[in-house]
C-alpha cells in the first residue's frame, strides 16, 4: 500500500505560496536571493 507522507511543507508552507502567487506577489527563491541580512531598518 502507498502511504503519501504529509508534513509542514505539503499542508502549510506550498498551499500558502500558491494563494500568494495568485493574490500578485512574485516568488523569490532563498538560493537566488541578493539579501543583506545585517541591515537595520527603521
């Protein structure tokens, strides 16, 4: 018998990029990401 394994990134986190993706937003991957994580915002 085939078990599918369902975990956090099959129930929550790829349901919720989808609907982002179609409320407008764009996706951008973590691997291409140009991002400062040091800069302090105010």
């Amino acid at each position: 018998m085939l078990y599918k394994q369902f975990n956090e990134d099959t129930r929550v986190k790829i349901p919720a990029t989808f609907q982002l993706l179609r409320l407008g937003y764009n996706y951008q991957s973590m691997s291409d990401a140009d991002i400062d994580f040091n800069r302090v915002t105010r």
